[in-house]
C-alpha cells in the first residue's frame, strides 16, 4: 500500500479512535463552564440575597473568576501533555472540577460562588489547550481545521443539550431548587469523562495499537514533512512571537464576544421576548443548531482551500453584522431573534478554522507553549465579555447596548486576522 493510502486508512481510524471521545469530553467540560448561566437566569443570585439591580454585576464577576483561574495551569499543563501524555492529566482535571462543580450545587454565599468559580477554572485550565496541541499530534495539515469543528462542534451541541437539561431540570423542580440540581448532576458527569478518558483516549501516535506498523510509519514521515515548514524555536522564544501575540490579541476579542453571547444568551432572549427559564432555556437550543452545522460546513471548506485566515475573518464578519442587526431590531422579537441566532454561525465558527493556524506555525515544546498562552490570553475575553455585557445591562437597564459590544469585538478580532502572517 502506498505511502498516502497508508494515511488515508488511518485517518478513518484516527477520526473514530479520537474524536467522538474528544467531543463527549467538551459537551462535559463546556456544560460545567456555562450552567451558571441558566443558574443566573433561574434567579441564582437572588437566592442568595442578591438584588435584582446587582444581579449584572455580581454575576458577571463570578462568572468571570472563572478565567482567573483558567490562566494559570496553560502553559505547563500542555508542556507536560506534550512529556507525558493527555490521559493522567485529563483524569485528574476532569475528576477536581466534577467535585467543585457538585460543591457549587451547595453554596448558600455569593462569596462561596466566587471561590468556587476560580477553583474551576484552575481544574478546567488543561483541557481546551491541551486538546487543541494534542489534535497537531494526531492530525495533518489539510484535515486540522477539520478535526477541530468536529471537536468544537462540541461547543454548540453542549448548548442544545444545556438548554434541554437546564429546561427539563427546571420544568421539574422550578427555578428552585432546580439550579442546584444542575450542578450537581452535571458535576457527576465530569468524573465520569474523566474515567473514559484515561481508559479510553491513547496518548501518542506511537502507541496506537490500533494503528498498523505501516500506518505508523507513514504518519510519522508525514509529519517529518510538515515539520520542515514550521519554525524551529525554544518555547520560551515562541511566547515572544509577534504571530503567537497577534494570534492571542485576536482569539481575545473573539472569546470576549464568545463568552458574552454564550454566558448572557437565555437572559438575552428572556430580556427581548419577555419570556421566563424555562422557555428561554429551550429557545437557546436554536442558535447552538445553526452553529453546529455551520462549523463544520465551514472547517470543511477552509481545509480544502487551505485558507484558515480569511474564512476566520468572514466569520468575525459575520457575527459581528448579525448581532449589530439584532440589537438594532430588537424591538421586533421574532426577527430580532433570527438575526442574533444567525450571529451564531460566526460567534463559534471561527474557532475551529482560527486554531488550525497556531497549530500548523510551530512544532514540540513551542508549539505546546505558544497555544498555551493563546488559549491563557485569548480566554481572558471570558472575564471581559461577561463582565462588558453585565455592565452596560445594570447601567443601561438593556441588553441592547451589550449587544453592539459584542458586534464590535468581533469586528475588530477579524480586522486583527488579517495581521497575522501566516495562513
């Protein structure tokens, strides 16, 4: 068999040994990161003696500390996947923030919230990162951006079964104690993810059992290949980049747009329908829809143009149009709706055709620690998102004007692309 047949064959295997894992795993880990924010919607805050006129503020702040703590573990988490491989890491990761997550379900202090939240950052700090390196060990140039939808089509998916589950816990048990319920049922579904992961998930292509000798050898070679285009620094020198810096600053506005729509989305659609949880919850379902299938449709499309950079600019475009229509018709609730559901093509899309360019630039320890710190910088937009749409809600007594911000973000995340010199 041929040298490219060999890779061929192993794709099919690598695609079905690795991602349907790799994907349950992000519904796990995106649920745990999200669920407060039907928690705030179902009136978290307010049980804990908060006013509705600071809810804005105080939940943004707590869903914020998240990222804090997400920072800290990047850099030497994928360093240590890169020495030692994903499965003990991600076992013990999956496993602490399983038990914070179940520890939330019992707080009865805004302070408690805030401990917790930075304690779940710090658990969840390995898991995106570390994928995202992992998978350019796995996967080639021309099927990376394509492997990573079918990863991060996790993303919008865990928002169709959020949704559900946020709407069917709360249908059960109300608003209360129904939020309490969601962390803790979702919290025993990390530890689980932890267990298959070890059990489950095989370090590096070496020790692929399930790989043919021959298989090996030419995925090997074909990385040999790849690696003569990257460029050869230390770890420490790939954090000084001018690329791995533009790279950050873009995935920063991007995520900073991401995490205000995804944090803030069922208490924008009650905001403009005047609706409450509960069907607010299950409404959520419709924009995750539209961005499950447009990632993938769209990874697809820049691996066989091998132009990640541009269909990563037209997709900032395309949130950033979408949601400067939704808040300027927002006082016509259905095509308001449409128009911010269709911003979701954008607000996720972007992620998988963003990351195959950081992962095709740099190879090893450099690569390990410049997507790192891109996924450690960029998810500080997760403090800034929530926090700007929180703001302008407490002090506008609207949404709309969160809106325009996230719009601009966007906007400025795919000028900001276009920087970058490299595809």
């Amino acid at each position: 068999m041929s040298y490219r047949s060999l890779i061929e064959t192993s794709r099919s295997k690598r695609y079905v040994r690795l991602l349907p894992i790799l994907f349950f795993l992000y519904i796990v880990n995106f649920l745990d990161r999200v669920n407060i924010s039907y928690a705030i919607d179902a009136g978290m805050f307010q049980y804990l003696g908060v006013s509705a006129k600071e809810v804005g503020i105080i939940a943004s702040l707590a869903s914020s500390l998240f990222f804090v703590g997400y920072f800290i573990p990047q850099i030497f988490s994928n360093l240590g996947i890169n020495r030692y491989g994903v499965r003990k890491i991600f076992l013990i990761a999956f496993v602490v923030w399983g038990i914070i997550t179940i520890a939330t379900g019992f707080v009865t202090s805004v302070s408690q919230i805030y401990v917790l939240r930075f304690l779940l950052g710090i658990a969840e700090g390995p898991f995106f990162a570390g994928v995202m390196f992992y998978l350019s060990l796995w996967f080639l140039k021309p099927e990376r951006a394509t492997a990573n939808s079918f990863f991060t089509a996790a993303i919008p998916i865990s928002g169709i079964f959020g949704s559900l589950i946020a709407g069917a816990i709360f249908a059960t048990y109300g608003d209360y104690p129904g939020w309490r319920y969601l962390f803790w049922y979702e919290g025993i579904l990390a530890i689980f993810g932890g267990l298959l992961a070890y059990f489950i998930l095989t370090d590096f292509p070496r020790d692929a059992r399930w790989l043919s000798n021959d298989e090996k050898s030419a995925l090997e070679q074909a990385f040999k290949e790849e690696e003569v285009e990257k460029i050869k620094v230390s770890w420490a020198k790939a954090l000084a980049d001018l690329n791995v810096i533009l790279l950050a600053i873009v995935y920063f506005l991007g995520v900073t747009s991401f995490y205000g729509y995804s944090i803030w989305l069922p208490s924008i659609i009650s905001f403009i329908g005047k609706v409450n949880a509960t069907i607010a919850s299950f409404l959520s379902v419709i924009p995750y829809v539209i961005a499950s299938i447009s990632l993938i449709l769209i990874a697809r499309y820049a691996d066989k143009r091998q132009n990640h950079k541009f269909v990563t600019f037209g997709v900032f475009l395309v949130a950033g149009i979408g949601l400067s229509l939704s808040a300027a018709t927002q006082s016509i609730f259905v095509l308001s709706f449409i128009l911010f559901a269709l911003a979701a093509i954008g607000i996720y899309s972007f992620i998988a055709t963003f990351w195959a360019i950081p992962q095709g630039y740099l190879s090893g320890d450099a690569a390990a620690a410049a997507i790192g710190l891109i996924n450690a910088v960029g998810n500080f937009g997760g403090i800034s998102g929530p926090i700007v749409v929180g703001f302008l809600k407490s002090y506008t007594g609207s949404f709309v004007d969160g809106v325009y911000a996230m719009a601009l973000f966007s906007i400025l995340a795919g000028l900001v692309t276009l920087i970058v010199k490299r595809r």
